[in-house]
C-alpha cells in the first residue's frame, strides 16, 4: 500500500510535529508569512486598481485638452504675443486631416483655467458657479451621473434653449435637497437670464477641466450667444480611436493648428494641452509593476519559508537517527523512509500557505469593509486571482518536495546499525 495511505504514516507526522510545537511553528511562520503577504498586497494592488477603474468610470481615458495660446515666435509677417483662438471650423479640419482622432468634443467656460465664474440667483439668494457651453457629446468625454432630469440634446443645441444642467452642490444651495425637491421645469437665473432646469449630476470624478458638481451646463449655441462669443470656442476635448498614441496625436493636432493660423512650427506655446491619456498610460503602468513587484516578493519570501523547513527537517532527522534506525532494521524500505520525510516537508508547507491565504483573504475583507462607500481614496473591491494563488501553492509545494529531499536523501543514508548505537 502506498505509503500516503498508511494510517500509521500519518500518526508518525502528527506525534512529530505535535512533539516539536515551538519549532513547527516557527518553521509554519516563514512559509505563512510569505503566502499572506503574496495575497494581501495583490489584492491590495487589485483593489487600488478598481478603485481607479472606479474613479474614472464614464470618463474618456483616451483624450487630449487642447486650447489656445500665445505665440512667442515672430513669423510670416506675424509678431510675437499673437492671441490665438480655436473655432468650431477648426473641428471639421482636424477630422479630415487626422484620421486617428475618434471625436471632439467643443466646450467653452466662464469659471474654469483661472476666469471669473457666473453669478447664479434664486429667490434672492446669490452664489458664484462655473458656467459651461457644451455639446451632448461632451458627456462622452465625463460622463455625469443624473440624479434628475437628462443632459443636454441637439434640439437645445439647434434651438439655442435657456436650458441648463446643474450640478449637485448648485441643487442643494437653490432648493431644498433634505425633501428631495424636484428642481425640473423650475428657474434659475444666469448672468440676468432665467434658465429652465432640465437636470441635475454629479460627476464621477472631480476636478479640472472634467467638471465638478459647482458647477452647470447650458447649451453651447446659448452660451456663444450669451457671450458674443461668435465661433469661438474655449478647448477642445479630443478622443483618439482604439489604441492610438496620443502623444502623436497630440502633435499632429497641434501641426494642423500652427499651420492653419500661421504659427512657426517651433512655437511651443501657441497652444497648450493636457494628455490626459499618457498621464492614465502611466498610471496603469505604475499598478502593473506594483502587481509584478508583489509576485516577485510574495515568491521570493515564500521561497525563504520553504528553505526554512529543510533546515528544521534537517535538524529533525538528526533527532530522530536511532528512531529511523530501528526502522531500518525492522524492514523499512529506503523509499518508505524518504517518502516519510518529504510527506512531512509537504504538510507543513501546505497547511502554512492554507493558513496565510486565509489570513490574507481576512485581511482583505477588513480592508473593502473599511473602504466602503468612500470616494476620496482610489481603492475598490480588493480582490486576488486565485489561479495565482492556486500556482502561488503549486510552486510552494513544488518547492518542498525539490528541498524536502536535501534532508530525506540524509535520513534514507543512515546505516541501521550506526543509528542504533547513536546515543
């Protein structure tokens, strides 16, 4: 019968180990140790990694801002400290002429990048606010959560609507959010105008150019229009198609541009813009190499536990010498014995990496009830992959039965007779 079979096999592990309780389980620790924090800084890298997902749901991560400058460079008859201007025309141009951009999205401001905001009143009660011109589209660049009402369509955009998208903190200074009033149909004014609330957001990210929720929406056509504005247009937000590098992008848009406007191909800074893609490309990159950093630490300290049991069965078949040798000499095989020792090298080690996956599976459940509902730190439903676990242990198992055989190969070596005289 195989000797994995055997009840006595089993029983000889039992009073081995449970003889040796200190060592045993200072030996358990190294391997555990290693296996706990192999799945909790995975699961925490996973987490930090949905949390970004999570903070950037709804948002085009592919884009580029793009606005106008000053040029600093004289040419073709031009000065330097020209003002530039972007256009609606320019949108049509860029198009035809790139054919890596996907959309863009035109929007204007009074609010952002420094500029006053828009005086906003209701029933006597007055507040300052970020004011935006946008296209429908432009909720494909942050896509706004709803709370009530809709966004912005092209019939307000065609019909130049007093129609305006507010945001939640807007709500709650303007009508009263403990009753959950409903603000649809109601007035706020605008600059002297009234506007009709068609809804009210909140954006899933804040901040910058993406939009906050002090701020509102109306159309782009009523904000020129407001504004005397003409054609002009405040950025561009400007979406590359599948896995376009937008660092390309971004200059070639900004090549198009100098030339049309008679820009020197060396200014600089004409045009200013914020890849907001290559900051995400680098992102995702840092939590790739936090992921691969935690494999590679997690193995290596795992790898260390293991080794830690070959010294202490080394030191455990010095202790036992007489024990084997009447083993020896009652029959037992060499296979048997070498087989007693690897079985015992590979029970410590998968009952320490069953033990630290479950410490580490604990600790990662603490650590999504503590994040839960909290916006503020990207971390999100921390979670491991447990094909990596299951290799994670395949590999420690692996590993302690190549090192088990270091001190089974010493035992099978001891002579029946030199071990029973051992003292």
């Amino acid at each position: 019968m195989n000797i994995i079979f055997k009840i006595d096999t089993w029983q000889e592990i039992y009073h081995s180990l449970r003889n040796n309780k200190l060592r045993t389980f200072l030996t358990m620790i190294g391997v555990g140790w290693g296996m706990f924090l192999f799945v909790s800084l995975l699961g925490a890298a996973k987490g930090m990694e949905n949390g970004f997902d999570k903070a950037f749901a709804g948002f085009a991560t592919n884009s580029i801002f793009l606005w106008a400058q000053n040029t600093t460079i004289p040419y073709d008859g031009f000065p330097k400290g020209r003002k530039m201007d972007l256009h609606l025309p320019d949108i049509a141009v860029l198009e035809k002429k790139i054919p890596t951009i996907d959309y863009i999205s035109p929007q204007t401001s009074r609010g952002n990048f420094g500029s006053a905001g828009e005086l906003f009143s209701k029933n006597g009660k007055n507040a300052t606010y970020t004011l935006n011109g946008d296209y429908p589209i432009g909720n494909k660049i942050s896509e706004k959560t709803l709370t009530f009402g809709r966004y912005i369509n092209d019939a307000d955009i065609a019909g130049n609507k007093r129609v305006i998208v507010i945001g939640e903190e807007i709500y709650k200074n303007f009508f009263d959010a403990k009753k959950n009033e409903d603000p649809i149909g109601k007035t706020i004014t605008v600059k002297g105008l009234f506007f009709n609330v068609i809804g009210v957001f909140r954006v899933k990210r804040q901040g910058g150019a993406i939009g906050n929720d002090n701020s509102a929406y109306i159309p782009f056509t009523t904000f020129t229009k407001m504004y005397n504005d003409g054609d002009k247009v405040g950025y561009f937000a400007i979406v590359g198609k599948g896995n376009t590098d937008l660092k390309v992008l971004e200059d070639n848009v900004k090549d198009e541009l100098k030339a049309k406007y008679n820009v020197s191909p060396d200014d600089s800074n004409a045009f200013g813009s914020f890849n907001f893609g290559t900051m995400f490309g680098k992102l995702t990159g840092f939590l790739t190499g936090m992921q691969l950093l935690t494999i590679v630490v997690g193995t290596l300290t795992i790898l260390a536990g293991v080794i830690a049991i070959s010294n202490i069965l080394l030191i455990t078949v010095k202790e036992r010498t007489k024990e084997i040798g009447i083993r020896r000499a009652l029959g037992a095989k060499p296979a048997e014995v070498r087989n007693q020792i690897l079985l015992e090298s590979v029970v410590i080690t998968i009952t320490s990496g069953l033990l630290g996956f479950i410490f580490g599976i604990f600790l990662l459940m603490l650590l999504n009830n503590l994040t839960a509902g909290q916006d503020k730190f990207p971390f999100y439903n921390p979670t491991v992959n447990y094909g990596e676990v299951f290799a994670a242990m395949a590999v420690m198992v692996f590993l302690g039965l190549i090192i088990g055989m270091i001190p089974a190969q010493r035992a099978v070596k001891i002579r029946p007779i030199e071990a029973l005289r051992t003292e």
